[in-house]
C-alpha cells in the first residue's frame, strides 16, 4: 500500500486528508494487515459444530377478525349514512 492508493480510497469515501495523515494512515492499515497475517497462520483443526435447527417463535395461527364496518362506524364518534365524518384538514 502507498500513498496513492490511500490518496485514491480518500477520494473515493469523499474524505479530505490533510498534511501526514496518509502517512499515518499507511502505518495503521500495515498493522492491521499484520494482525490479520498472523490470525491466518492459527491452525484450526476441522470442527463440525452443529447447530440444532428449531423453532424458538410460536407457531403462526390465524385469529378470525372480530370486527365489521358496521362495528367500527358504531364506535365511531361521528357518523352519517353508514360513513364515519371527520374534520376538513386544509
């Protein structure tokens, strides 16, 4: 990695750089880099964990509607003719 390609990665996240932040930011990226690096050599044996599959939610079920248009225009404090009357909004 080098300065252009900080520079061009800046541009691209519309980031302003100033003044030696592209050095640091070299430095920074190198140590990352390194620490994945070593991550990578860890030697993992295969391990077949399994994973039990099951349902934690409740099963889904159908709740008949307890309500009609005439329940609701019943409840509704204005009605007229079978329709509900609100406010004019402007």
């Amino acid at each position: 990695m080098n300065i252009k390609d900080v520079q061009d990665l800046a541009e691209l996240a519309k980031l302003e750089l100033k003044e030696g932040e592209a050095e640091q930011l070299i430095k920074d990226m190198e140590g990352i880099l390194a620490y994945v690096k070593q991550i990578e050599e860890v030697d993992v044996p295969n391990i077949d964990i399994e994973y039990p599959q099951r349902n934690i939610w409740r099963e889904d079920e159908i709740i008949p509607a307890d309500f009609s248009r005439d329940l609701i225009v019943e409840q509704f404090p204005d009605a007229k003719d079978g329709f509900v009357k609100v406010k004019k909004i402007l």
